[in-house]
C-alpha cells in the first residue's frame, strides 16, 4: 500500500521546520493564495480558523492530505497586521511592549475525501517594556517581515518574551500537538510523530 501523500499549503519555512522536528516531510509545498481580508465584526480567533479552512480548501491537489494554517496576532479584538513596512512594525513593537497579547492560529487538514477538520490554538504572550534601543535594533534586523505582530518568537524577540501560556509552535506558526491530533484523524499516518 502506498503511504498518501501530504502537501502543506504554506510558504512558511518555519512551518515546514516545524513539521520537520516531530518527522513529518510533506511531499509538496504548493502555497494557497487566498484573500486574506478581515470581515466586519470577526473574532481574531475566527479569522484565524476562517483563513486556515480556505487555505487549505483552495488547494488545487484533490488527492492528497492537505495541511494549511494562519497565525493571528492580537490584542483584545485588534488584530494586528503580517508586518510588510518598518512603520507597520515599529506599531506593533509600540503596542506590544510592556503588555500582553494573545496569539492564535487556525490549523486545518483536508482529507482526499474532501473533508475539512480544523482547530485553533490560543497562547497568551507577555513583552518586556522595550527601550528605544532595542525597537531600533529589532527593526534593524528585518526579522520581523512578513511576521504576525511584527515578530518572530524563534529569532531575537524571544529576549523580549516574559512569559508564555500556551503552545510555542502554535506562536511561531504550526501548532504541533493540534496538527498531529488533525491529521491522525484524518487518517494520514503520523509514524514519525512521538505525541
């Protein structure tokens, strides 16, 4: 019998090295373009789910195990942005210093047979105060490009981290205790996970 196939619908590489520290190496990476857009009046939690379900149904590979996700950075109901400027990261490090933000990320699997199961992993994040010297710095670094929040957990602003209730790779992007729980009960065969 042939082991199924598994594409993650992800550019992230921190996803994929994610998945690759529990055993898991998909056969394809065939990232979904979907329209990442906020609806009027939705929980972060919800854009989280709402975005990893889409990714993952707009895969055009129909017969393979398919594995999507989004991280949600937030404070309250404000959801703060993938950081694509400087201005726009500078923002978030300003909000988040010295104060708490949730994270969430939706995690979803689809199965060949076309179903959907999806689960969303909540952690709370503490920040430092952060001095002026130490924004200018971080947004020297680039690092935060592109990331939830303006920040990676897994580079440099893990210095600024004081405390942490919940799941590390669910902050860094893949959830791993949810992702496996999905695609075990999807029916994809999860030999070189130990959890």
């Amino acid at each position: 019998m042939t082991k199924p196939r598994l594409i993650l619908a992800s550019a992230s590489p921190r996803r994929l090295q994610l998945l690759d520290r529990i055993g898991i190496v998909p056969d394809a990476v065939l990232p979904s373009d979907i329209d990442e857009s906020e609806i009027p009046g939705e929980t972060p939690r919800d854009i989280a789910l709402r975005l990893a379900h889409g990714k993952a149904d707009a895969c055009p590979d129909r017969d393979a195990f398919v594995l999507a996700a989004d991280t949600v950075v937030a404070q309250g109901r404000r959801t703060l942005p993938k950081a694509e400027t400087v201005e726009q990261a500078e923002d978030c490090l300003r909000r988040l210093s010295g104060g708490n933000h949730r994270v969430w990320t939706g995690v979803a699997v689809r199965a060949p047979s076309g179903q959907i199961t999806a689960r969303v992993s909540e952690s709370r994040v503490r920040f430092k105060r952060l001095s002026e010297t130490e924004i200018r710095a971080y947004l020297a670094s680039g690092e935060w490009r592109g990331k939830a929040g303006g920040y990676a957990l897994q580079g440099m602003a893990e210095a600024f981290i004081v405390q942490i209730v919940g799941s590390p790779s669910g902050i860094i992007g893949l959830p791993l205790h949810e992702t496996v729980n999905l695609l075990q009960g999807a029916g994809f065969p999860v030999h070189g996970a130990s959890i």
